[in-house]
C-alpha cells in the first residue's frame, strides 16, 4: 500500500487535533450547552464556507422543487446546519462521557414503542432504520435505559481516538458493531438478531467505495448505498421498522413506525429502493433536520447535471 502524501497527512493531522480540540471543549462546556455550541460552530461553517454552502442551497432546492434562489431554501439549510451540528456535539459529549439518565431523558420523547415490542414478539430481533436526522444516537441509549436490548452499527473515522464510540456506547449498556471491519461486523449484526436484540442502522448517505454498495438514485444523486440493511432482514429474516425523527425542539421527538413490508426475495435492488424511498420522504416532509452537508452525499452531482 502506498505511502499517503504530505497533503494528505497533514489535513489528517488537522482533523485529528480539531477532535481533540472539541472533545476538550466539550468536556469543559458538558453536555447541557454542548448543543448550543454546536449550533453556534455552525453558524461560523454555514456563513464561512460560502462556496459548499451555496452548493448544497442549489442540490437542495432541486431535490424539493424549489427556485435556486428560493429564501426559505436558504432557510432550511441553516437550520439544517445548526440542528445537525448541535447533534453531533450532543453525540460527542455523551460517548466522552457517561451522562445523568435523567438529563438525557428529559431530552427526548419517543412514539411507537408498541410497534417495537410487536415487532421483536416473533423472536427474530428487529432492525431500526434511522437517518442523519439529529441525535439519533440519544434514542439508541434512551431505548438501552428502559431495558430494550440494543445494539447500533456505527462507522469510526480517523480523527477520533480508538475506541472512542465503542467504549461511549458501552457506557449505556449498548453494543456497539464497527462497520469498518466488513464482513466480521455483518455476523455480529445477524447474531445480535439471533439473539433476539435490536440492531440499529443507518443507510442515508451511501458507502465510501463504489464497489462496496448498489447505486440507487437518491435525493436526486446516483450514488453507491449500502444493500447490508436488506442482506441482514432477509437473512434473519427480521422485520424493518423506520425510525422518523418529528422534531429538535424543544426536545428530540422520534416515532418508530410499522415495519416495512418487503419482497423478501429477488434482486436486493427493489428492497433496498423501498427503505431508500422511506427515507427520502421522511427528508422532503422536513428538510431542515437532515444533514444535507454531510460530505459523502453532497460530493455527488445531480442526476442529469452533468
């Protein structure tokens, strides 16, 4: 394998002492304003990076039928950008450190739990579908803290310290499932269903190489997706419940929904369209909670655009 550049290591260096930065920051600010901080480093990125930002506004508007120019657009992806970023910062501060349950469950109201505890009645565990909307994260924990057994599949990159989910997660009594080690973390996925858990995924913003998904059209772009959701409920043969997330404020509000009805069999393509679908109206319905400068969705043209 070849040697990274200069170029390379050196933006690698800078993320990884920005991580270091925030954690501290973090850590001094806790939990309580992390939100409000992350909204206000928001505002800094939103203003300052005027040439993405002015990008994302134009993908934006074209996935919701909108003018360009359209202020409400404009609108949206700023608070966009304050709700996601004081969502991050709120993920950061609870996996750095464990926080009081009391405190986390005053921040978040979930809907549908009946779904959930129909769904995992027929003993193949349950598959939660979420998106980049908010802190997600916080449900997981939350659903940990009443007793439901979780597990959450999540990515680690570069900047952070080692372990750095995996040990946050375990502070809640979650499983953590790296999906960074591939095939390993897909049988850790299927036993955690075997055994009956809840195995939490998210799918919205593809996977980094072409050849490790299936290009679906989504929100407008041609872009790799992960067919592992689909691989995993057929094979454990383990419903798909989607989880919305209805509101930032004035706390986190989540709806988990009736499972998802699908083929089962044939190509994974048309199945893997279906969830796509679910999750691209939950973004239409309400634009202002998605990450839409999440950098892997955002680097792709428009279909047609080119």
């Amino acid at each position: 394998m070849a040697e990274p550049s200069l170029r390379l290591r050196l933006r690698r260096a800078r993320r990884r002492l920005s991580f270091l930065a925030l954690r501290w920051l973090l850590r001094c600010a806790g939990f309580a304003r992390a939100r409000r901080l992350g909204s206000l480093f928001a505002e800094l990125q939103f203003w300052l990076d005027r040439g993405n930002r002015l990008r994302q506004q134009q993908d934006m508007a074209a996935v919701l039928g909108r003018a360009p120019d359209d202020p409400q657009v404009a609108a949206q992806l700023r608070q966009a950008y304050r709700i996601n970023s004081g969502a991050v910062f709120e993920i950061m501060a609870m996996m750095d450190r464990r926080q009081n349950a009391g405190m986390l469950a005053a921040h978040c109201r979930i809907e549908g739990l009946e779904e959930l505890q129909a769904a995992l009645a027929h003993g193949r565990g349950a598959i939660l579908l979420a998106a980049h909307m908010g802190n997600a994260a916080l449900l997981a924990i939350r659903l940990a803290d009443s007793g439901w057994p979780v597990s959450v599949v999540y990515r680690e990159a570069r900047m952070m310290s080692a372990g750095f989910f995996q040990d946050g997660l375990a502070r809640y009594g979650v499983q953590g499932i790296l999906a960074n080690t591939g095939l390993r973390a897909y049988g850790q996925m299927l036993g955690a269903l075997r055994e009956g858990r809840i195995v939490f995924v998210m799918m919205d913003q593809g996977v980094k190489k072409a050849e490790d998904g299936i290009v679906q059209r989504f929100l407008g772009k041609d872009m790799p997706m992960p067919a592992g959701p689909v691989q995993l409920a057929r094979h454990a043969r383990a419903p798909v419940l989607p989880v919305e997330t209805l509101a930032a404020d004035p706390v986190w509000r989540f709806a988990i929904r009736p499972p998802v009805a699908l083929a089962g069999s044939g190509p994974l393509e048309a199945d893997l369209a279906r969830l796509l679908q679910l999750t691209e109206r939950q973004v239409r319905e309400r634009p202002q909670l998605w990450s839409w400068h999440h950098r892997r969705w955002r680097k792709y043209p428009l279909a047609g655009s080119d």
